[in-house]
C-alpha cells in the first residue's frame, strides 16, 4: 500500500516544530498537576483513609484540578502529526510499525511491572481477584481494549491510548479507501468518524490537529501580546472543557494551535523555551511513568496524616518529591526505553520485516 499513502499532500511536511514538542511538555505537566490534587485525597484507589489534602483556596483548587485535560492538547498534536508520518514512512506497514515501536514498550514494561506488583501491594482491583479475570483485564488492557469490554482500566493514563490507536487505524483506513475507491468508498468510514465525534466529543480535537496539518493557516502573534493571547486562548479551552462542553472548547483550542504553529509566535517563542523542549521530549514516559512514582508517595502520606503529621507539610512533599521523582524516573525512561531499546528493536525487526529501507527516523515530532 505504498502508493496511495504517497498521493496524499499535506501543508506540514513533517518537520520538527519546537513549539509542538513545548505544548506537549505542558500537556504532560498538566496531567501531573491534576494527579498532585486527585492522588492525596485517598479516595482514588478506594481506600477509605480521607486523605492528606489539604484544604486548599476554592480558585487554586479549580485551577489545578482542570490539569487532567491535558489529553486534549495531545490529541490535537496527534491529529496534527499523524498525516504527515503516514506520507513519510510512504506505507501502511511501516507507519504501523514505528508507531508501534514509539507507543508500545514503555507501556508493555509498566504493563507487566503493574501487573506483577499489583496483586503484591493490592492495588485497586487486585485484590481478591481470581485467575481467570486477572488474565481477562491484562489481555484487555494489553490490547487497549478495557473500556469496549467494560473491563477496569489497569494503568491510570492509558485509557487515552485506545483513542490514539483508533485514530492511527480510522485515519489511515479513511486514507486508503478515499484513494483506491474515491469518496464513495471512504465514506462509510467519515460516517464513522462522525459518529465517534457525537459519541466521544474529545476525539473532535484530533480534527484539529488534522485542519493545520492539510492547510498553511497559522496566526502569528509576535512579542508579548502573542504570549497573552496564547495563555488566554489555553485557559479559555480548560474552562470550555470543565464548564461546557468539549465543543466549546474547539474555538479557543483551534486558535491557540494556530498561534502555536506559527513562526516567531509570541507563544511559540514561550513554548520553545530548553525547560520545555526538554520536558516535551520525555513526556510520553512522563505521561505514563508518573502515576507509578508517586502511587508510593501516596500510600506513605496516607500513613502518615493518620499519625496527625500536618497536611499541609505532607502535601508539599508529596509535591515537590513527586515532582521531581517523576522527572527523574522519566528521563530515565527515556532514554532506556524510548531511545535505547527502541532503536535495538528496529535493527532487529526492520530489515525482516521490510527489507533494508534504511534507519528509522528519531525526530520527537513523530
């Protein structure tokens, strides 16, 4: 299927975009934030102990409990870099073999970890599990298939894996069947992606990302004003989320991702700071790694707010020990798992698969 993924012209070529892989650092930073309020309150794992949050000002509290909606700047990454990858690797099989090996082993390693652990520590819905149900949830969530299965979710983040994974499918079926068949036998699956739209409206972010890539619309604010109306259109879109309805929150997050795609945009320019570029470049491992660190930090804090240590100290630890637990952890992650293992799976797998096509590409927009 080489040749029809060629025919596909795209206005983004692909190319690394300093302020996308900042805007995942913030996607991933927020996703932690929310986790800093959620895990201290005891009740997440179902364990009746009230928690040591502490009692927090109304308008701090609902400005970090929005974080978790992080995911839907992701999406809207995904939606844009999609396209272009499947043109750059010019097949099916290839494209699906790098996204495999950019998604799947950090996963399958805290896959197997959580499920060797679990049953170890109680976590969740280990306890008092039978065998038969325990192989059931792991082969779901091994395959991303929890929720169609109605199955508990096993690693905390990875729900959002099952709509990336679909998009990759959905785009790339859509992709084929509108060049081998045209409109008519595409069109079954656009009904189908605008159903799932009406059925889970987050996935409409990944439209977005998909607009900026097939077009050269981008908004350029330069300087200060630019980095305003960044930070205004980003907390209108959380607000959209919390408050309305993910349809809402399209209008602020297409014009936010316009300011962040163009050129020596004020925002752009605040997102492509090395503090952020560094984050965006481990924040796959941030994004799935954190809940594992800090899961410990929780259960110590537990323990100890039932001794009468002070909330308020145990919340600032569990903070800034998490915070940087989490970084650590997934730096490390990174670079053992994300670079190191991933490039000796490809010069294992790549030539048996394909032939010697060359060495696969390791740009972090991907």
């Amino acid at each position: 299927m080489s040749a029809p993924t060629r025919q596909l012209k795209m206005a983004y070529d692909g190319s690394f975009v300093p302020s996308v892989q900042g805007l995942r650092a913030v996607a991933a930073l927020s996703v932690l934030m929310d986790h800093f309020y959620d895990m201290p309150k005891g009740g997440m794992y179902d364990i009746p102990n009230p928690g040591f949050l502490p009692p927090l000002w109304p308008w701090f509290q609902s400005m970090i409990n929005v974080g978790g909606h992080g995911v839907e700047l992701f999406f809207m990454i995904s939606g844009f870099l999609i396209p272009a990858s499947l043109v750059r690797h010019g097949s099916l099989g290839r494209f699906f073999f790098d996204r495999v090996l950019r998604i799947v082993p950090v996963f399958l390693i805290l896959h197997v970890a959580l499920f060797v652990i679990g049953p170890i520590v109680g976590y969740k819905f280990f306890r008092g599990i039978d065998i038969g149900t325990y192989l059931g949830i792991f082969t779901a969530n091994l395959f991303f298939l929890q929720d169609v299965l109605g199955l508990p979710i096993a690693q905390q983040n990875a729900w959002t894996l099952t709509y990336e994974w679909a998009f990759y499918i959905w785009f790339a079926l859509t992709f084929v069947a509108l060049r081998i068949g045209g409109r008519l036998m595409a069109a079954p699956l656009v009904l189908l992606g605008l159903a799932c739209l009406l059925h889970w409206p987050i996935t409409a972010f990944f439209c977005v990302g998909m607009f900026f890539s097939a077009t050269g619309l981008r908004f350029r604010l330069p300087g200060w004003v630019g980095g305003a109306a960044g930070l205004a259109c980003g907390t209108a879109m959380y607000a959209g989320l919390v408050l309305f309805h993910p349809f809402v929150a399209l209008v602020p997050g297409f014009l936010l991702f316009g300011m962040v795609l163009a050129s020596n945009s004020g925002i752009g320019n605040v997102l492509s700071a090395p503090a952020l570029q560094y984050v965006g470049k481990i924040s796959y491992s941030l994004y799935l790694v954190h809940p594992f660190v800090l899961f410990p930090l929780q259960m110590i804090g537990l323990k100890l707010v039932a001794t009468g240590v002070n909330r308020w100290l145990l919340w600032f630890a569990f903070v800034v020990l998490g915070g940087i637990m989490s970084l650590v952890a997934s730096a490390i992650s990174y670079e053992l798992i994300e670079v190191r293992l991933r490039r000796l799976l490809d010069g294992a797998l790549r030539n048996q698969l394909f032939g010697p096509v060359g060495k696969m590409e390791h740009s972090v927009s991907s």
